[in-house]
C-alpha cells in the first residue's frame, strides 16, 4: 500500500480533501466544525437518528443506493473516497420532494430532528421503499409521527430521475485500498484479507473496525482516538454469503442490513432478533462479526447464534481455525481471539435430518425497539416423530458475564417428551442456572424469571404454531 497524509470524499458533490485529520475523528463532527450545522447531534450514540446522512453503496442485490447512515458513529478514515449526502446538498434551487412533503404535511416542528428524517426519507426514495420502516431509526421528541408518516405516503413508490439517480449510475461504488497517516496515528483499508492480516501481524495492537457502530461510540462520547486503525470494510473474502443444503455460512464482514433481507425465512429466531435490532441505520452498518467480536453480555445475535450451534471459521497469517461459538466468549468482553486473528465468517448448521426443528428468539427491553435488553433468549429443540426432545439449544444474553447456554437444562431435556410438564419440570432450575446483576434495567431476580417463564413462552407459542 502507497501511504498517504490525505485523506478525500466526496461531500454533496464536491470533492473535499483534509490532510492531517484524525481519522478516528466522526464524520459529525467534523460537519459540525466545518459548519456544516443541517447534521444534528441528539445522542450521540446512534439512537435518535438525528445525525443522519446518506452514503452512495451497493444494497443487498448489488444495485447502487444511497443508504442512511449515523454519522455519529463513522470515522472519517472509514469514508475515504467514498460519496457522503447530508441535508444542505439535496435542494437544487427547489426542495427535494422529501423536503417539500413534509413542508406540506406540517411534518417539522422544533425541527431539530427534521434532517435526520429527511435524510431517511432521501435514502428510501432512490430505493422506491418509503414506509414507516424508512424512519425506524428516527426519534421525533415533538410526538409529530402522524404528519411526517403522512410525508412518506407522499412520496413512496417514486421513480425518481434527477441528478441524485444519474449520479449514483457513474459513482465508483468499489471500496478501493487506503493507507493514511498521521504524526499520531494510521488507518488502512486493504482489500484483500491476506493484507489485513498481514497488517495485523505488523501492528498486533491495531484496532479492527468494519462498521463500527460499537467503537464508535469511544469515539463520539470519549473523543478517543486509537494509533492504528485496520478497516475491514473492504475485503471482499469478508462479505461472502453461502448456503449449502446442511450449513449457511456468512461472512463475518456482511452487515446485518444484508442478513435480514436476503437470508430471511431460513432461521426464525434469527429473522426476529434482526427485527429487534437497533435501527435501520445501525443495521446498515453493524457486522455479524462485528457483534460477536464485541464480547458484549447484552449483544442481540451471540444468544441466537449460540442456540443455533453457530462456529466461527478465524485466521491468522500462518493458520485457520475452527472454534464453536459457545467456546468463543472467555470472560466480560473477553474471546478466545488472538491479536492476530480475524473472524472470517460464521457458520450455522441446519436442522437435524429426520427431526422436526422449532425455534424463536426473544428480546425484553424498556423499549419495543433501538433498546439494550434487559435479557435476551433464544431457543432451538429438535423433536423426533414420537414428539421426544432430540436435542435442545437455550442461549442467552444479560445474565451473566458472557452469552451462554443452559447446558445442564439442554442435557436434562433430551429424551423427554415436549409437554408442558417437561417444561414446567425445567423451570425452577433455570431460575437458578445464572447469577445475574440487578442494575437500572431490571433487578437480579427479574432476570432469573425472565430466564425461565421465556422458555416457558416459546413452549406455548410452538404449540399455539403446530
């Protein structure tokens, strides 16, 4: 890789270059020092939305799309040479129709929040998919959701043929290579997973970010900056999905956004914590890798991957290695990584030949939606003809240290019938399985009945399905 002290993008059309930026510095804030003050900062955190912008990509089908983005949460380094939308740039001597709909529905009211609605609103109508779903991830604290779902009526179904539609056809869409530095710090961006690891090997206390939804919150509230930084946003080896007749295995750089609409139908509980998950903004940017390697005990996916015997395929630049999920976590957000390795891909079993599967996912927060859980479940149990539990996964978040599985519980189940006295036999010993914290979002005790009566939950509602 040539180094370079520059880095570039391309802002509302005009090429913008900085040499000498951080580039663990967010792309808010940047905005907000160049006075570029449409982007609003609310949380923060990737929670209200109001930071919204819009980036030129590729969606899930490979069709260029402009996608919402929290740039509270980007890096600059991470938008090197790539094409950034914010609210100043979408009128052209008239509103945009997303601007001008919601003018007309009375959708702005303090109007701190509007930019980031419209920036959703915007990234949706190149899609030709503005619902409510378009504005998940946007938080109006005036109450005014009635006018500004009106505003998305408006404009939905568009096929819209303007500058924007053009420029998406001839923007480089490819994510090229990127090795920038400074006096204090390096960020790179290779292509190839060979380099990353190689990079890795070079810099063995380097920091992965793909796309850092979760450190970037170190650098939105702490203002941290991090000596070298190692995107893998651009290795291609990293994005893969494949699906065999008995296994899915998905690329540990594949953002979740991705995962929900093309994998959709194939594991329920997975379908349902994806639902659950942040904010449309977050997905498009979190990684499956990215949410595993966190360690986090609340994550949202490690409880569903756990149930689903989930492995993680992990390299290094000499080896590869296989290692089960339920092996992966070693303490409060501790793994069995190296600092040389890199998580792959992660790869999922399909059910049990001969066994008929059930399965679902459950999430319990403050909030219906873009909230931390207070616990998280996940549930698979193979039955045979004869309705006896073949085999039986319970994995959970929030409850202890790490994700984990009830493994003595799954051991006492196989064998039994699957009847509500089998379940109601199990759970008083789940209530004692985990030794849970009480904090703001619920007590110890909470938790533990949580643990037992969600297991219960998913009995009765396999049961309801059947």
């Amino acid at each position: 890789m040539t180094s370079t002290s520059e880095l570039f993008f391309t802002l509302n059309g005009e090429r913008v270059s900085l040499p000498g930026i951080s580039p663990s510095m967010t792309l808010l804030h940047y905005l907000q020092q160049s006075r570029r003050t449409g982007t609003k900062e609310g949380c923060g955190d990737g929670d209200c939305g109001a930071c919204t912008v819009a980036i030129a990509t590729r969606n899930s089908e490979g069709k260029p799309c402009y996608q919402a983005v929290n740039s509270c949460l980007i890096p600059l380094g991470a938008i090197a040479g790539r094409e950034i939308v914010t609210v100043e740039g979408i009128a052209d001597g008239r509103l945009h129709p997303v601007q001008a709909a919601m003018v007309e529905s009375g959708g702005s009211q303090c109007g701190y929040c509007t930019p980031g609605f419209i920036m959703s609103l915007f990234s949706a109508y190149y899609d030709g998919k503005v619902d409510d779903f378009s504005v998940e991830g946007n938080l109006c604290r005036c109450t005014g959701y009635i006018p500004i779902r009106h505003a998305a009526r408006q404009v939905t179904n568009a096929q819209p043929v303007d500058r924007f539609s053009e420029r998406l056809a001839q923007v480089d869409l490819d994510l090229s290579e990127v090795a920038y530095s400074t006096q204090a710090q390096q960020f790179y961006r290779p292509t190839q997973l060979s380099e990353a690891l190689e990079l890795l090997q070079r810099y063995p206390n380097a920091t992965l970010v793909a796309g850092g939804t979760d450190l970037g919150l170190e650098m939105s509230h702490h203002r941290r900056s991090f000596p070298v930084l190692i995107s893998l946003e651009g290795v291609a080896q990293l994005q893969q999905i494949e699906q065999t007749s008995e296994r899915l295995v998905i690329g540990a750089a594949v953002p979740l956004q991705t995962i929900e609409t093309t994998l959709k139908g194939i594991f329920p509980g997975l379908d349902e914590m994806l639902h659950w998950f942040a904010a449309r903004q977050v997905r498009n940017r979190a990684t499956i890798g990215g949410n595993l390697g966190t360690a986090s005990p609340i994550g949202d996916l490690p409880p569903v991957l756990l149930a689903l015997d989930a492995e993680l395929k992990i390299a290094n630049s000499t080896q590869t290695r296989t290692i089960l999920l339920a092996d992966f976590f070693k303490g409060y957000r501790q793994t069995d990584l190296g600092n040389d390795e890199i998580i792959v891909s992660i790869s999922i079993p399909k059910s049990i030949r001969g066994a008929k599967r059930l399965s679902q996912a459950y999430k319990v927060g403050k909030r219906g939606t873009d909230d931390i859980s207070i616990v998280a479940a996940a549930f698979v149990v193979d039955l045979d003809d004869d309705r006896a539990i073949v085999q039986a996964r319970l994995g959970y978040g929030g409850v202890a240290a790490t994700p984990i599985r009830a493994i003595e519980v799954e051991n006492l189940l196989v064998g039994r019938p699957w009847t509500i006295e089998t379940i109601q036999m199990v759970k008083p010993i789940l209530r004692e399985t985990f030794t849970p914290l009480t904090d703001l979002r619920g007590s110890a005790d909470y938790r533990k009945l949580l643990v037992a009566n969600l297991f219960e939950k998913f009995f009765v509602e396999m049961e309801e399905q059947s």
